[in-house]
C-alpha cells in the first residue's frame, strides 16, 4: 500500500476546533465497520442507506455507460472509493479498477471483500500512481473536502491521472443549492468547480441532478472531460 500524505488543517465550523478529516474518517470508518452509516448517510438505517446506493448506482453506471459506450477492459480510478460500494458495478462493467481511500480501516474493508480490484491508502492531493486512466470516479467525496487549498490540489491531481479524452465522473453537491452543512462538508457552486477544470483544460461536459429518498437536498452528478489536442490513449 502506499503511504498517506500529511492532510493540512482546516477550522471545525461553529466550534473553533481543528477539523481533522482523515482522523475523522478513519475514526468514522472504525465506529461504524461493517455498516453503510461509514460511507453513507449517519443517520439511516442500513436499508435506507442500501435504497439510496441503488439510485445512486444506477445514475453513474447511466452516465459511465453514455460517456464511455465500450468500456471493457479499460482503466477506472476509483478515488475516495471508501469501503468500495460501488467497485462491483465498475467490475461488472469490465473495468480493471483501482480504488484509492486514505482510511486505512476503509481499504482494509474493502481488500476483504474479495472483489477483483486494486487497492491503495492515499490522500487524493498527494496522490502519485505513476498511470493514467480512462475513468475516474469521485463519488460523494470532494464536497468532503473542506480545505480549499487540499480541495484544488485534489482536482488538479484527479486531472494528472486522467488519460486525454479520459472522463471524470463526481457525486457531489453544489453549494447553488446547498445549505446548513456539517463540518465535515462544503459544497462549492457550479461556477467555481467549472472556472478549476478550466483552468487545468477540463470541461463539465454533462450535469444532471437527482434526489433520493430521506434527503432535502439534490444530488449533483456530472461528467468532466480534459478539452485537449492530444490524441485519446488506446482507443
Ligand atoms: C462519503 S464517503 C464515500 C465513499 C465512496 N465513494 C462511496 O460512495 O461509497 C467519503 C470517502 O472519502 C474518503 N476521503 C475523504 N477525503 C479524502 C481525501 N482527501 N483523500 C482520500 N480519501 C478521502 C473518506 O475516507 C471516505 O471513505
């Protein structure tokens, strides 16, 4: 496994505290193993939280599926994969999938689920893996980002894993239409997310938004692609 880069520290909204986020992921992963509550939504049971990764699932294998009609055998990063959910959709695909977390206890998790992926302990700003893919997957992770600085490093590192033509894919949650968040999230507006993929030659080339059950807000799916003049690799 590789190691985990030292994560900078933001303040805990209304407390004044220190916001950890990889301690307050690892300890969330920890008190809450075995149990959808450690990637999911806190305060739903594990049948409820099971319902909305069945909608969720079916709206990015959609958007995959449009964007990248052909993907068996192709590359996709699963970055923030937590205890990888989702990574059996991505296998069924046909992808050769890697899945990256910095929660130790997450990636041990999801090694122990015997699905035919690769696994990975890093923070996704410092994230070094020496390849490109064809699709990454940010799925209901950045907005969990709560430092702008560690947030931009994340796109910017996200963007030199990406292969040209690759397809970024996010879960997310625009802050146009989000408000009262914990400490542990902050949605950014649309414009902002689209002014950083501009300026290291990305595009939001698709957006849909979708709500779930038990959940006020919408989600926000969209689809990024790099805008180059370099030819796509191995299509
Ligand atoms: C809400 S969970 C979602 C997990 C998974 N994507 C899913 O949909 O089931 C967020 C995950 O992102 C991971 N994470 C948050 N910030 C990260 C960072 N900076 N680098 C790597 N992983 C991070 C957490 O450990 C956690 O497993």
């Amino acid at each position: 496994m590789a190691n985990i880069g030292s994560v900078r520290r933001p303040f805990h909204r209304n407390s004044g505290q220190a916001f950890e986020p990889q301690v307050y992921w690892e300890g969330r992963h920890r008190t809450h193993h075995g149990s959808l509550r450690a990637v999911g939504h806190r305060q739903l049971s594990d049948e409820a939280n099971a319902e909305q990764y069945r909608i969720k699932e079916s709206r990015i294998i959609g958007m995959i599926r449009r964007h990248v009609p052909e993907p068996y055998g192709k590359a996709l990063l699963d970055a923030g994969c937590g205890v990888g959910v989702l990574i059996p959709a991505y296998v069924e695909l046909g992808f050769s999938v890697v899945g990256v977390d910095f929660s130790d206890t997450a990636i041990a998790q999801a090694q122990a689920a015997d699905v035919s992926a690769q696994f990975v302990v890093s923070s996704l700003a410092r994230l070094e893996l020496g390849r490109r893919f064809d699709v990454i997957t940010a799925i209901d992770v950045l907005l969990h980002i709560v430092a702008d600085g560690e947030w931009a490093d994340t796109l910017s590192s996200l963007s030199c894993h990406l292969k040209p033509g690759g397809v970024l894919i996010i879960l997310d949650r625009f802050a146009d239409h989000a408000e009262g968040w914990s400490s542990h999230c902050k949605p950014r507006p649309k414009d902002r997310y689209a002014a950083t993929f501009a300026d290291l030659g990305l595009q939001i080339v698709e957006h849909e938004q979708f709500s779930l059950e038990h959940e006020d807000a919408l989600k926000d799916l969209f689809a990024v692609r790099h805008v180059t003049s370099e030819e796509p690799e191995g299509t």
